[in-house]
C-alpha cells in the first residue's frame, strides 16, 4: 500500500486524514502531523534573489558567487530569526574543528525550510538588499 499525504486544508481533507487512520492504515504504519516544507516557488525566487545579490553586493569587503553568498544570507536570516526569539526549526550548530584552529557550521539547509520560514527569507532578503541598494533582475522579483 502507498503511502498517503493529506493536505490539512479545511474539515473535510482533516476527516479525510482521520477516516484512513481509523480504517485503513496497516498496523505499524506512523502518522506524522507537521507544517509544510517550502514551495517550489519560494525556491526559485530566493535563489533568484540571492543571484542579484551576489552580482550587486560584497559582504566582509569582497564580492561572493552565489553558492557562497547563500550560505552567508542564509547564516545572517537564521542570527536574526534567533534574534526575534523564532529560531529556525532545524537552527545550527558552531563546534570547533579537531585541531582547534577552525570553527564548522552544521545544519542549516534551505531544502528543509518550512513555507514560513522560506517566506520569512524572502522578506528578510528584500531587506537586506533594499538596505544594498539592490536592483531585482526580474518584475517578479519587486516586492509587492
């Protein structure tokens, strides 16, 4: 038997979910109730934005390609969602490298954000780049 995905979007998709529970999920199987990962759409316009951002930009007195400047907008948002007291459900972590000289970053990754957090990214990158004087390369792009 496949399993299922119930989109928890009014009462009759809930009593959908509780229905199949009750009646037809095998015995063993687990129920998982969590808050939806995000859209293919939030994807694609952040990673446009941080593209701008790379190409108009410099952080720490120097340009960054895009995979990298990533990494350092995505370690920004999470400071500041921290910040706000609303911490990243999957926030990182800091430890030392094995001889000491180094400190590694584990954690955070996009593809694990939830739909709000993916558009609390998209906010916090319009910020950040209106505070830059960056120019969105696309109309889709301009905040509403």
């Amino acid at each position: 038997m496949p399993p299922r995905v119930f989109r928890l979007a009014h009462p009759a998709a809930r009593e959908r979910a509780a229905q199949y529970v009750l009646r037809d999920a095998p015995d063993g199987w687990v129920v998982r109730v969590s808050e939806p990962q995000k859209k293919r759409e939030q994807e694609e316009k952040y990673h446009a934005m941080i593209g701008d951002i790379a190409r108009q930009t410099t952080y720490a007195g120097r340009p960054w390609d895009a995979d990298d400047m990533k990494r350092i907008l995505v370690d920004e948002f999470a400071e500041e969602m921290r910040q706000a007291g609303d911490p990243l459900h999957h926030d990182s972590r800091l430890i030392p490298s094995e001889d000491g000289r180094r400190v590694i970053q584990l954690g955070i990754q996009t593809r694990e954000f939830y739909v709000r957090e993916a558009a609390a990214f998209i906010t916090f990158l319009y910020a950040w780049g209106a505070a830059r004087d960056v120019r969105w390369s696309a109309p889709e792009l301009e905040p509403a």
